[in-house]
C-alpha cells in the first residue's frame, strides 16, 4: 500500500494566532518520532497569519491513525477548544 499523506488546515482565531501557533509547534518534535512518520511539517501562510497548514506523510494509514489517537493531540485539541476557527483534514495519495 503507498503511503498516506494528510493535509491539515488550521484557521485561528485572529485573537488567538499565538495561542494556536505555540499548540501546533509542541505536537512537531513528539509527532516525527512516532512509528510510521516520514515527515510532519507545519506551514504558516504569509498573507493571513491565522492560516497554519500541516504537510505530513505516514508509512501507513493504520500507523496515522494511531497518531490521531495519542495523547498530545488531545492534549493539543483542549489546549486550542474555541480558539480555532476553521478545521479540514484530506488524507491524499500520491499519483505522480
């Protein structure tokens, strides 16, 4: 099976770009050690600061999903509860 690649946009709260940003910084270091983790990369948009972007592509599905499930992503959704604006997740496949 190929790999999996998710792409995570995040809108903030234009209150609460700060808040958020630090969040999503602490989930790097811990998420790109995880089994199954090729990369994990967090975008910030250069004309609407409240716009983040996660870039992450996993060995397997099964492996992203046990991600979704740890702790620091629960840890990191009570941390953000109503500074978050806007949330879509695709999971994608690579054709080319």
């Amino acid at each position: 099976m190929a790999n999996l690649t998710i792409v995570a946009n995040i809108k903030a709260n234009t209150d609460k770009i700060d808040l958020v940003k630090a969040a999503l910084l602490k989930l790097i270091e811990i998420t790109r050690t995880e089994k199954g983790c090729i990369n994990y990369d967090l975008h910030q948009d250069n004309e609407n600061p409240a716009h983040f972007m996660f870039y992450e592509n996993w060995q397997t599905r099964e492996l992203w999903q046990a991600h979704m499930a740890n702790q620091h992503l629960a840890d990191y959704m009570a941390a953000t509860e109503g500074a978050v604006a806007e949330f879509t997740l695709n999971e994608m496949s690579l054709i080319s």
